[in-house]
C-alpha cells in the first residue's frame, strides 16, 4: 500500500510541517515554531498575539477565534508545543523528518506528546468555519513553551498576566493520554506532583568499625519505611481493578550520593525521591509522617521538599459543569468509548485548575501503542484525520454553552 494518499492530505501536511520544526529540550528556539504558527493562523484569518509571561526566549502564542458573544466566558484550546529529548540510534525513523511508512504510521517526537492536538484544533477550525460556525463564545487556541520541564515558564506565568485575565475563561481543553484501546482516557484532575530532598548526617569514620548513628543506617530506615508504603500503593492497584496509576500515590527514589571511598563511612547522603500524591491524600499528614519517620531514624536528616504543588480540585463531571455537558454530549453522539481518570503525570490543566477554571484534558489517539516520551513515537494518519472530526464536535459543543 502506498502512503501517498496521505502525504497529498493537506492537514497531513500541516501536521508533518510542525513536526519537522524540533522544539526539543533541553535548549529550545522556539522562533520557527511561532511563525509556523503565526502562518497558520493567517491561513484561518484569525488574529494572533504573542505572549512572553516570563522571558523573551519562551513565547506563549494565542490565536483568537472572537466569538458572536464575547462578553461571556471564552473556551481555551489548549497545547504546548515543546517535545522531550531524543535518541537518535534508538529510532528507526528519523525523529524529526515526520516520515510516513506504507501503513500511514507518522514517526517524529511529538506525534502524541502533544503536536497532533494542536494542529488538530486548527484542523477542526478549519472545517467550523467552512461550514459557515461562527462561535457564540470567543474560542483562543493558546501554544504554550516548556511544559515538558514543569510549565514554570510557561502556563504557569502566562495565567498570572493581565492578558489571561482579560481573556475571561471559563473552560480549558488539554491533552490527555494515549490509549492502546478504544476506550479514551480523559483527565479530570491531576496527582499533586512534590519533590523530596533528604540529607542524612551521621557519625563518620573508617570502613572498618561499626559506628553508631551512621548516615547509611539513617539511610536504610526511611528508605525501608517509603519502601513499604510504595509497596502499600502497588498492592492497592492490584486488589482494585477499578483504579489506575492517577488513584495510588507514587514514590520513587530518582538520585543517591554521598561517600568518598570504599574505606570511609560517609558523614552524608543525600536521597531524592519523586512523590506523586493521589488527590485523597491528606497531605498534611504525609509530610508529617516523612518527618515523623526521620525522628525515628535518629534524627539529624534534613527534609527539603524542593516542589510542593498546592491541593488542586478536580474537575466536576456532573450537571453542575455545563461545559462538561457540552463535551459530554459530543462524546455520546459521536459514540466514542471514554474513561475518566486522574492524570498519573502532570499538564498545564493543573495551573487552569489553580485559577478556579474547569480543565479537561482529552486526545483523540485510540487503539494505538504508547509511545509518549518513547522511541519511535508515532501517529496513524487516519487517527490523526478522525481526531480533528472529534475535536470539530467538541470545539462547536463547547463555542455554544
């Protein structure tokens, strides 16, 4: 079978063209990304602003679709446009030359984390205003830097400007997850993301004696303690088939240093952990039981938690949501399977949330292998087509609440 049916697509071409600019981490130039973007919004007629909340270097580009009404709340159309590293050797494919093979399958960086969406948007725009929809609320279709490493510059900055402000929302759509089957997977709300710092302090000495209050015992101790409790949260999945990976809190130990040689007992360690807090957590008492256990090692640790996200509420999927409603209801008439669940990473929702706004977050990318920040990732063209049908559905639902 030959691919050229898809590389004549135009959206096709669209995709592959903002595929092929690399936005990749760590150091990204994002200058070929807002013309790209800047273009495409020209090619809509639609007006279009750049941002920069936090430094020049890291743009936020907002394309506005001005609606019918636009006193009332506006809808965000929301995607961020940078992409994890990559290894080449570990590809078969070119990361960033989008190639498509004979079944359609798309291979570049970004093809599900989360390019597709944001030219899928502009797809679903495209056929809106072929059709003759003019929206009753005003729609912004926000491309946003740096999500990848935390959205510190990015959406995170951009909601505390007067601009967000005077752009009055009322409801956000984002990413959400890939699914390798027809159910979608739908973020409601997102596991609170904490990073713990631990610096054990203990008696030094030569390897060769067994010293009392040693930091390697200190150590052992909370590492076996966060052991158990990790232990706890596995068993938990694996007794409720009705939970995922967002319901259970996470903890992983991600760095380790300390000593000098294989002789010496150490005065420190140090320990990093990677915390990902389920929403029902009492988080109080969390970090008191962190402590609490540092006490009970022995005392002199130090408890750093270098991020220490706030308690975000999820958003409410019933009848007190209309924007839900309206979502919903494109969902049914479209007869598309989905699961709402809590976000197990994290997405620029969270700072959405923060302000009091309803986010979701939802990607039209079914009966697919994850390969979100993997190698190879990859889109079917027909799947990236028949999102930007799902998203023309939504994005009309959502412009008439």
């Amino acid at each position: 079978m030959s691919s050229q049916k898809w590389e004549d697509n135009e959206e096709i071409k669209i995709f592959r063209e903002y595929l092929r600019i690399p936005t990749v981490h760590p150091d990204v130039d994002y200058t070929a990304c807002v013309e790209f973007l800047q273009r495409q919004a020209s090619s809509l007629n639609l007006l279009v602003d750049v941002v920069c909340p936090a430094v020049q270097s890291k743009p936020v580009v907002i394309i506005k679709w001005l609606g019918s009404q636009p006193e009332l709340p506006s809808i965000i159309l929301n995607s961020h446009t940078d992409v994890v590293p990559v290894f080449p050797d570990k590809w078969t494919h070119d990361p960033f030359a989008a190639d498509i093979d004979k079944e359609g399958n798309i291979y570049a960086r970004g093809t599900q984390d989360m390019k597709s969406v944001g030219t899928q948007y502009l797809g679903a725009i495209r056929q809106l205003q072929a059709s003759g929809f003019q929206p009753k609320r005003t729609v912004y279709v926000t491309f946003v830097p740096d999500e990848e490493t935390g959205g510190v510059l990015g959406m995170a900055e951009f909601v505390k400007t007067d601009y967000y402000q005077q752009m009055n929302v009322g409801f956000s759509l984002d990413e959400g997850g890939t699914s390798a089957t027809d159910v979608h997977h739908l973020f409601y709300a997102e596991r609170l993301r904490w990073g713990l710092k631990l610096k054990f302090s203990g008696t030094s000495g030569h390897g060769s004696l067994l010293l009392p209050n040693t930091a390697g015992e200190k150590l052992n101790y909370l590492l076996n303690k966060l052991t158990q409790f990790r232990t706890s949260q596995v068993e938990s999945l694996a007794r409720d088939s009705s939970i995922n990976i967002g319901d259970v809190t996470t903890v992983n130990l991600t760095q380790l240093s300390g000593g000098v040689q294989s002789n010496v007992v150490p005065p420190l360690f140090e320990a990093v952990f990677d915390v990902r807090l389920a929403i029902t957590v009492d988080v109080v008492a969390f970090e008191k039981q962190i402590r609490d256990w540092c006490e009970e090692a022995g005392g002199s640790i130090e408890v750093d938690f270098f991020r220490k996200e706030p308690y975000v509420g999820p958003t409410h999927l019933d009848s007190s949501n209309p924007y839900w409603l309206a979502v919903k209801a494109a969902i049914d008439e479209l007869g598309l399977k989905v699961h709402p669940i809590v976000c197990p990473g994290a997405t620029d929702s969270r700072y959405i949330r923060q302000k009091g706004t309803p986010a979701i977050g939802f990607s039209p990318i079914i009966n697919t292998t994850v390969r979100i920040h993997d190698h190879d990732e990859f889109l079917q063209a027909d799947t990236y087509l028949n999102g930007i049908a799902v998203y023309k559905k939504i994005i009309r639902n959502l412009a008439e609440v």
